[in-house]
C-alpha cells in the first residue's frame, strides 16, 4: 500500500494533477508508473476523461482471475469504436500485449466478397464505363436470329453464251487476317463461363486478371486475341442466382464440300489398281503427246474425271474438243474402252459437236467435266 501511495505523489510530481485523476491512470495500468506516464502524456493529457460505472454488487473481482475491462477511456477511444463498427469492408481487428491503454492493434485481412457482390461489382464497372442495358428479346450481333449476307466465293455467269463464267473470290478470301467476335459472358452462382465454354471460379487467380479488366470497362486481353486486331462485342448474361449449368450442343449441319447426285458432277468408278508412279507415267505422256503451239494463243483446261482424279492441261486455241477426248484417254488408259461424254459447267450442256475448235465451243480457261454413260 505505501509502493501505491508513493508512485501517486511521483505521478502528480511529474505531471501536476490532482491525486484522484493520478490514481486513475496508475489503476488502469495496473500500479506501473512507467507505463500509466506513457498512457496520460498520450492521450490523458489532452481529452476529458470518463469513468465507467462500476457493476452493482460491490464484489471484488481478484485481478488475477482475467483480464480486467478498462476503466477509463476518452471522447477519442469511442470515435475510434463507431469507426470499426461502421467500417464493413476492414477485417476484424485484435489486440497484442500491453494494458488496456498500450499494445499493438493488428488488423486481420479483409471480409472476402460473396459471389453476389463480386457479380454486382462486374456489372457496376462495366455501367460506370458506358455499357448499355439490352433486352432480353434482342438478338446478339452473332445470334441466328439475325439474317447474315454470303461472304464466300462463287462463279458469275456469262450474260451471253459466249461469255465465261469466272470465279470471284469472296471477302473471307481477300482478308482473314482481322475478324470480328462476339463473345456472351455469363456470371453464374460460383463462377463465369464464355459463350458455352467451362465454368470458371471467381476464386481462382487465373481468373484474377480477366475479372479485373471487367471491372475496369476493358476487354481482356485473352479476347482481344482472338479478334486478331478486329472488334470485340461482350455481352453480359446476369445468372448469379443459377447455378452452372452447360448447354447442349446444337446440331451443326455440314458445311465442307461433297458431289452433289444428280448433276454434271463426274460419277465416281472404281479404276484398276494402278500405281501412283504408273499414273504419273501417263498423265506426263499425255501432256507430252498435245502438239502446243507456244506462238500461238494459249488456255488452261481443267478436267474433272469419272474417277475423282482432275487434270490440267494447256491448249491452243485452235486446237478441238477431240483433242481434250484424246488427252483424257491417253492420261487414262482404262478410259479407251469405257464410253463416256465431257459436258461444261454453269450451265451444264453436253459437247455432242467435237469437232469446233475450243474458242468456238466457248471453252477458254473452262472446266470440262467428263461422264460415263
């Protein structure tokens, strides 16, 4: 009792306050004068202080049972409180050693976002950039509601049957180097997905920078990529409530080439094996046996065979439909005893006459057909 009384004279000594506030902050520091002096020149000093009321009963609790709560606080501890209770986004904060009036604050990590904030956050960044609501009932620039005009190649027909038909190469030949793409982002319960693509978790990193360039209203990078320097439509598809689920995948008609039955398509045989250098052997023999005038005028005939295979030839002008019927035979042996007709394409019409001249027969860079009757 007299080490308390002495180290209340010394603390009013120091800091020239009366005895009841001195005992105050001896008490809250559990009788040590270092640490109460660090406490009042902190703080007491300057803020009125207030005093707690004590619980009614008027037992005393042992100071060793547990730690004490404090018993004397300032105007700036409860702004500090209404703060951290006020404040959602910090983590929860702890205290480490010292009294109630000295330790080190620690301040654990931030409340992690549900899969709805993280959704509403998407949403909000892309607004705040300049996205627009769409109706549900609007068709996507790459939807199939919507009508979309032929960009590939095809063959423009002569106004007049002297006139060739030539082929035009469509838009998708002359520039496949840019291309645009529309890309449906669909944020679901725990994750996004691309179009029909996987499910992708908010949680996982590799996602981190993907999701980042949403919120800042860019287009990510791995989009950009695959426009190859052409434009990028995003679309967004609100399904935060739905969990994941992936489409079916529609029926795809095909769209490669094939022999259409029926036309002046050759009809496909079954030719004698032969040998891949015996078929060289005679195709190189047949081209060797066309007398080609080089001073005169010269066309390139493409012949489409019974058997799939297809020759190009070059011919003067002047030479004749029979000529062509004696190339193919001489290329194909196993033709000279088959009969067969060679017929045009666009439009289709039989070369019954083989004695005019290619020119005269309209046949110039041409495509001949041959049938089996």
């Amino acid at each position: 009792m007299a080490s308390q009384e002495e180290s209340v004279r010394e603390f009013v000594a120091v800091t020239d306050v009366d005895e009841e506030r001195a005992r105050f902050f001896l008490e809250s520091a559990g009788w040590n004068l270092q640490l109460a002096l660090a406490s009042f020149f902190e703080d007491g000093a300057d803020d009125d202080i207030v005093t707690l009321p004590q619980p009614e009963g008027g037992s005393s609790v042992s100071r060793s049972a547990g730690p004490s709560q404090p018993r004397v606080t300032s105007f700036r501890d409860l702004m500090h409180e209404a703060e951290e209770e006020s404040d959602e986004e910090e983590g929860q904060r702890f205290f480490a050693g010292g009294s109630e009036r000295s330790g080190q604050q620690i301040v654990g990590p931030p409340k992690k976002k549900s899969s709805n904030e993280v959704v509403e956050d998407l949403f909000k960044g892309a607004r705040e950039h300049g996205a627009v609501p769409l109706d549900r009932a609007g068709k996507g620039p790459s939807e199939p509601g919507r009508a979309k005009a032929f960009v590939g190649g095809g063959y423009r027909l002569g106004a007049a049957p002297e006139e060739e038909s030539a082929y035009v190469a469509g838009e998708r030949h002359a520039s496949n180097s840019q291309q645009d793409v529309h890309v449906v982002l669909k944020l679901w319960k725990t994750g996004f997905s691309l179009d029909n693509g996987d499910l992708r978790n908010y949680s996982d990193p590799g996602n981190a920078n993907f999701l980042e360039a949403i919120r800042r209203g860019e287009i990510p990078l791995e989009l950009r990529q695959r426009s190859r320097g052409g434009q990028v439509n995003l679309d967004m598809e609100d399904h935060r409530d739905e969990d994941f689920t992936k489409p079916k995948v529609a029926f795809k008609a095909f769209g490669g080439e094939g022999q259409k039955l029926g036309s002046a398509t050759p009809e496909l045989v079954t030719a004698p094996a032969t040998t891949q250098q015996d078929q060289a052997a005679n195709e190189a023999q047949a081209s060797a046996s066309v007398n080609l005038d080089p001073s005169q005028p010269v066309t390139n005939i493409q012949i489409r065979l019974a058997d799939g295979g297809r020759l190009v030839q070059k011919f003067n002008h002047s030479h004749r439909v029979s000529d062509v019927r004696q190339f193919v035979v001489a290329a194909r042996p196993s033709m000279a005893a088959r009969e067969f007709i060679l017929m045009t394409t666009f439009p289709n019409k039989e070369l019954s006459d083989e004695s005019l001249t290619l020119q005269q027969a309209n046949l110039l860079n041409a495509v001949i057909v041959q049938r089996l009757n």
